[in-house]
C-alpha cells in the first residue's frame, strides 16, 4: 500500500488525509498537539477554527459559495462536518467550532488507512510527504522549510476576534435581526449613536495594544485586518466596514443607526457569540475598557479575548506547481494558508486538491488538472503562477476563474452563470470516474 506522510491536522491537513485515505493510501497524519500547542491554539482536536467560526457565504452568486459546494461534491470531510455542525448565520455558513471539530477528529483517528502520530515534526522525513503545518509552524519546522525556500521569507499577521456570552448582552440596546430582513434574524445588533461612535473610535486609536515582535500596521492582512488599525485609517472607516449600518433598521426606533456592531452565533447552545470583524490585538485590559463601550456590551462577558499572531506564507507562484508540489523536490507538496491562500475554505480546498492529486499519482491515474472554470482549480492555478508582482495571501473569488466569454446582464447573474458553468464540468469530470474511489 502506497504510504504518504501529513504534516498538521489542521483544516488543510485533515481534509487532505482524509482524501488519501479514502482512495486506499496510508497515510501517517503527525501532529504536535496537544504535547505543543502554538500561541493561537487551545484544543487538542483537528481542524480547530482560532479566528471566526463562519466559513463565509454559502450562496454560489459568491466565489466562496461556489467553492465549498465543489467540495461538497468531491466528498469534502471539512464540508460534511460543517454541515452536520452548522449554527444559524443567515446567508452565511457557521459551525459550533467544538463539535466541528469533534467530528473531524473522530472520522480520522478512527479511519484504519490513518495512523495519527502525536509528536512535533522538526524535519522532512523520506517518501511522499504533504506538509500542511500552517502559519504558525513551529520553529524547527519552518528552519527546515527555509532550507528547501530560499525566498520563504514573506509573513503577514492574524487577528482574532473577542467572544461574549449571550446572556451579557443588554437586549434593550440590542435586537436579532439580518441585513436587510434577508434570511433569518440570525445576528445580535448592537447600534451606537454619533457621539457614542466617534467617543468609542477616540478610544480606539489611542488604545494600548498588545507586543507582537515585528509589528506594524503594513504588515497586516487586508482580510483579517485589526479593528484598531482600521479605525486609524479614518474616523468613518469603520462605518464603512464591519459597523456599517446600512440595512439594519432599530426596532426600538425605527431608523438606522449612526454605526452598529454585529455579533454572530458561535456555538450550538446558542450561548456565545463573537463580534463581527473586530480582530483585534490590543491587551485583554484594553479590549473590555473599549469594548464595553459599546452600550449593549456595557456588561458584557468576554469569554476569549482578541489575539494577534504572525502568520508565515511561502512565495508559491516561483515555488510551487499547481498541484501544490515543491518544484525543487515534488515528493514534498504544500497545502493550507501556508501557500498563501487565505481562509478556511481556501486552505480546506488545498489540502484535498493535494489528496486527490496525490492519490492518483501514486496509484497510477491520471491527473485530474483541476482547470481555470473551476474555483478550486483557480485558485491553484492563481497560487502557482497567476499571480504578478510581490505576491501576496489570495481568497477566492470570480477574478481569477476564467470569464464566461460572453456577456451576462447584472454581476449576480453572472456570477451565478460562472457557478453553474463550474458545477457542470465538474460533474462531468466525476461521470468520467476521475474521482472513483
């Protein structure tokens, strides 16, 4: 039986073990927790989600929509458990980030092609190896990692968001509700007057942040972007980001408000819930200071604080092929936000790409070459060589899968032209048993 090791069992890690296992390879996942846990980490369970528990839009007029259905086709474990583990979120698809990852962990500890090896990885050990150790790979990891990439030097840093009970939030300056009645009142409102807004940005800005070796603010990703270093890019850039209040109409006034703050279901129970978009890295004193500002906060109950931690990314498009291999040495083959693809369904769609490509290399099949009208084959395409300039983390999205060569009236038709182009090839792809198992 063919033999493959993975480094991580991470999302990218576990989906792509997952894969390889199901097609017959034997697979050895290493994974240093819980004897090593990074600064962001606090479960000993796979697939632990450290930053938001929502794997964005579920909708296929929406790249990351069209994303995750490819994968649900392809028999996705990342998938399968989000949807056994969903928590309500409107438009979007949210899990409870316990049981998702519970299920996870538990599919693959008991597969018998899996053999978990609880111990750090300080080396590239012989054979076919997948490394999908994350951004926040170890020290002895990642000075191995630079001895096969020179031009590994690239970083950018990740914010976590703070998460509040429910029962703290005072429900008389708050309402459930969605942006413009769309779906189900799924999120907690939380509406601020003008004074209130331009006092809470004042103490904002000048609030004491926490030391992160190396920071500064050009550094960050625009995606996970700090609530206070957006709110130093001008007094209304907030309002135009996560506290944007269009849409959101007060009950208890009947208008919008100056700004509103979001908070999203982060359990199953219903109990906790995080705040929308406010990654943060100010001390833990700071947060709740500023925080409660914020007047249906005013007594709330933070149960984890913002994190601030870097994140480390390879320079793919000169490093790396298209199915994610180490072009120097294609026994060794990346996956994850390592790569530089950024968000949980991007680094998912990575680990299994590299799986289902592995897999069939080492049985002998042909390659399935993943192409551009397919969102997962962009994406691999984008990180392998699509990409011009200083390269930088990429999300999914309809810019870089290939254009319908014709034109469709309004963005959300085409879009949704795009979609239903990519779903067909890709159910024509499994007629011809290029995914048989």
């Amino acid at each position: 039986m063919a033999e493959v090791t993975v480094i991580g069992a991470g999302l990218a890690g576990s989906e792509c073990a997952w894969q390889l296992a199901r097609r017959g390879i034997s697979v050895r996942l290493v994974e240093m927790k819980p004897h090593k846990m990074t600064p962001a980490h606090v479960s000993p369970g796979f697939a632990e989600l450290v930053c938001s528990n929502s794997l964005r839009s579920d909708e296929l007029t929406n790249a990351v929509g069209l994303l995750k259905e490819e994968m649900r086709r392809m028999g996705s474990l990342i998938m399968e458990s989000a949807e056994r583990n969903r928590v309500a979120a409107g438009g979007a698809l949210a899990v409870d980030r316990e049981g998702f990852s519970a299920y996870i962990t538990e599919k693959l500890r008991s597969h018998p092609n899996i053999t978990v090896a609880e111990e750090e990885a300080v080396s590239i050990p012989a054979g076919e190896v997948v490394v999908a150790s994350g951004p926040l790979t170890s020290d002895a990891l990642a000075d191995t990692i630079g001895k096969l990439c020179a031009q590994d030097d690239l970083h950018f840093y990740d914010a976590v968001a703070p998460i509040v009970t429910l029962e703290s939030v005072d429900m008389d300056n708050a309402w459930f509700g969605s942006r413009y009645d769309k779906g189900t009142a799924d999120y907690v409102n939380c509406p601020m007057s003008k004074d209130e807004y331009l006092a809470f940005v004042q103490e904002l800005v000048g609030a004491k942040e926490a030391e992160v070796h190396g920071f500064d603010d050009g550094g960050v990703f625009e995606g996970c972007m700090p609530v206070e270093v957006m709110a130093r890019r001008g007094v209304d850039t907030l309002r135009y980001g996560p506290m944007k209040p269009v849409g959101l109409v007060d009950p208890h006034t009947g208008k919008e408000a100056y700004a509103v703050v979001q908070l999203r279901q982060d359990n199953a129970d219903g109990t906790l819930y995080n705040m929308v978009g406010f990654q943060t890295h100010l001390t833990w004193g700071e947060q709740k200071r500023v925080f409660t500002m914020i007047p249906a906060l005013k007594n709330a109950e933070f149960v984890r604080y913002g994190v601030m931690h870097r994140n480390t990314y390879l320079n793919s498009p000169v490093l790396l092929d298209r199915y994610y291999r180490l072009r120097t040495d294609p026994r060794i083959s990346f996956a994850g936000q390592m790569t530089g693809v950024e968000g949980y369904v991007e680094s998912t769609a990575s680990g299994m790409l590299v799986g289902i490509e592995t897999a069939a290399r080492l049985l002998g099949k042909e390659a399935v070459d993943f192409p551009q009208e397919t969102a997962i084959g962009a994406l691999a395409l984008y990180i392998s060589g699509g990409s011009t300039g200083d390269f930088q983390p990429m999300n999914i999205n309809f810019g870089i899968i290939s254009p319908l060569g014709y034109k469709v009236r309004g963005k959300r038709n085409k879009n949704a032209e795009i979609s239903k182009r990519s779903l067909e090839l890709l159910d024509e792809l499994m007629k011809k048993g290029i995914f048989q198992i």
